[in-house]
C-alpha cells in the first residue's frame, strides 16, 4: 500500500485513497488498472503463460537424464499443490500476485518425521511481511514467524534483492494516459459531451443558469432519443473534436506499447498485429518466450530448488518447467533447424536430445560428416575402392 502523505510502500496493494496520483489527475490501483483491457490482457498472459507450462522433476547422472515422476516435489509441483485447487490454478494466482502485488508466497507445508515438503499453500500477499534476519529470510504471517526455508517467495522486480516492487507503482502514469484515454472515448460516445448555446439576444445571469442547468439536466439523461426544445432564439452548437483527438480515439497503441514495455510482453501478443506476418510471428513468439517467459520460469525454478529438495538432492536433481511445450506449433521448424546444426558439425546428436530433455544414445557424441556432396574425383576414387 501506498501512503498518500509519504509516497513510501507499506504494503501489497493500493486502496483507492492510497493510489497513485498520476499527472492528469487520475488514480491508478489494482482495479482500475485491470479494467483496462491491454493490461488486464497482459497480466492474464504472463501468469497463463507459466500456469500452463509441463513442469517436471530430473536427475542428473553424469550425462544421464532421468524423469522423477515419483518424486514427491513432482507431484505437487505437477499434479496436486494442495487440498484446494488445481496446479494450474495455483502457479496462475502465485505469477498474478507477484506481477500486480510485488510478491507471491506459497507456504511449505512438511512431514513431520522425514521433513518431506507435502503441500504448498499460496497466502495472500497482504497478510506476509518480509523479514530480513542476520543469516536468512523470515516471514510473518498473521502474528507467527514463518522460517524462510518453508516459504516459497517469488517476485520479478526488486530494488533490494528479498522483496519485490509493485509495477503499478511505477507504470500509474501510462496506466493513467490508458484511463484517461477510456473516459474520454465513453464521455464522447454517451451523447453531448460538451458545447455552447447561442443567442443573440442579452440573457439574465439568473436565467442563463436555468437555461444550462434545464439542458445538462435534459441531455444528461440515460437512453436513446433525447430531446431538448431551445427557444428564443437559442441554437446548441456542440464543440467537435479535433482530427487528432479522433485518431487517439481510434488507436491505442501507444498506451499498449507502454504496458508491454512495463510487463515486459511482446506486443503481438496483445493483438497487436499491425508489425507481424506469416514469415515473422514464429520469430516474435520465440522471442517472447526468451525475453519475457524464460527469465520468469528460471527465478521460479530456482526458488523451487533451493526451497523444496533436500540438501544431498540439490546436488543432481532440478525442476524443469517445459518452455518447449509452446513451440508445438512449429515442430517442423525446430526439426529443420536441430537438423542444420547437426549435419554442418555444430553439434552433436546427444547434444540435440539434450536440448530436447532426451536420454542420450549409443554413439551419439561424435560428431555427423554429411557425404551426400562430393568432388568427381571423391567419387572416382570411392568407385575405385568399391570396384576393388
């Protein structure tokens, strides 16, 4: 929360009252920010896109990969978190609050005897304080001291290293050009929006204030097929927009580009296709999945590591969440491109099949020479040797 008298956070969220003030005027919060179309979509994006991610546990024998599907981390990163809700369900809301509430926590619940983590428990953001202590994290959650080894925390913007930062905070002036932006299209499109009536003739002050207060009052009204009768000579001239205001209200993109810059989304992933073609949107989707997916799954990853295996197992076993799972829509292009790299002796065959979380096979560490293109005299010589 946001202190309207120090500017300092003290907390998760933003009341309306403690919202940010932009320079038009406007007060961004978590509400009005996802009323607007672009960053709701961006945020239900980026949490999806992690949400919906195959996520695995592996061991790693010298260049052996084995798939824990047994382990008991696999099964609650994969299949059952807890009691209450679907893994899905779970890494969506633990991704939104640690986008739109600066932090996302999932208590670490353990078998008493082995220390085996059994569930984990997303908490609300708003109830767990961040503690920094001499050697470790503590967290306080509802008056109890929560050790910071049975806490998962997960945040994507920090300026301290422990905590994480609220990006409305720092995008309320975008989000509130984006605001603005619908207010001004809603008044434009409600009726009469502003104008000025025209006489001739000299109007009383007291009389002038009936007159407008009589037509705000008539045109104001909710439904269709107003009318308002102006005598005495009085003629309603509305004030038009400019060309410039039309264009605004026609396109949005500049608000777009900004929320994809603040929540770090690709743009044609917010339907903004103006730049993306046939030949390029495979690209663009790869990119985003580096820039904006990867950097999200790695600190995920390595806050599962850390808080979830044993300190032997940390040693050769990891969480995998299977970022290729998204590019199964190009399968042929990624086969065309491991192919490429094998046959011109980039890489070897096992380190294609590593890159596809595959075992590697017999033979498969040398690498391949191409012997479909040869010289005549290869040939010749080769025929001679074949003849002999």
């Amino acid at each position: 929360m946001r202190s309207s008298t120090t500017g300092k956070t003290t907390g998760s969220g933003f009341p309306f009252w403690g919202a940010p003030v932009t320079k038009s005027g406007a007060r961004v919060n978590e509400a009005s920010a996802l009323s607007i179309g672009a960053f709701f979509n961006a945020v239900d994006l980026s949490s999806n896109d992690i949400a919906k991610l195959p996520k695995a546990v592996y061991q790693k024998t010298g260049d052996k990969l084995e798939k824990l599907t047994d382990h008991p981390v696999h099964f609650l990163i994969s299949e059952e978190p807890n009691a209450f809700t679907t893994p899905y369900n779970f890494w969506k809301y633990l991704v939104y609050c640690a986008i739109i509430k600066k932090d996302g926590y999932a208590f670490i619940s353990r078998d008493s005897a082995t220390g085996r983590p059994v569930s984990l428990m997303h908490l609300p953001p708003n109830e767990v304080t961040p503690l920094k202590g001499a050697d470790k994290m503590y967290y306080r959650y509802k008056g109890q001291i929560i050790d910071g080894d049975d806490m998962i925390h997960i945040f994507f913007w920090s300026d301290n290293g422990y905590s994480g930062l609220n990006v409305i905070q720092y995008a309320a002036n975008a989000l509130g050009v984006a605001l603005d932006g619908q207010n001004f299209v809603g008044n434009s499109f409600r009726g009469v929006s502003a104008g000025v009536m025209e006489t001739d003739q000299k109007v009383d002050p007291n009389v002038k204030k009936i007159l407008e207060d009589g037509f705000r009052s008539k045109m104001s009204k909710e439904g269709e097929h107003k009318v308002a009768l102006l005598d005495d000579g009085f003629k309603y001239k509305g004030i038009n927009i400019t060309p410039a205001e039309a264009q605004w209200i026609e396109s949005d993109n500049r608000s777009i580009i900004a929320i994809c810059q603040f929540l770090n989304v690709a743009p044609h992933k917010l339907k903004m296709l103006d730049k993306a073609n046939y030949s390029n949107l495979q690209l663009m989707t790869i990119e985003h999945q580096q820039d904006s997916v990867m950097p999200r799954t790695v600190n995920i990853e390595q806050e599962l590591k850390r808080k979830l295996f044993t300190t032997s197992e940390k040693a050769n076993r990891y969480v995998k969440f299977n970022l290729r799972s998204q590019l199964r829509g190009d399968q042929k292009t990624e086969a065309e491109y491991l192919t490429k790299l094998i046959s011109s002796k980039v890489m070897t065959p096992n380190e294609a099949r590593k890159l596809l979380e595959m075992n590697p096979m017999e033979g498969g560490d040398e690498l391949l020479q191409m012997v479909n293109m040869q010289t005549d005299k290869q040939l010749a010589a080769a025929k001679k040797t074949g003849d002999e």
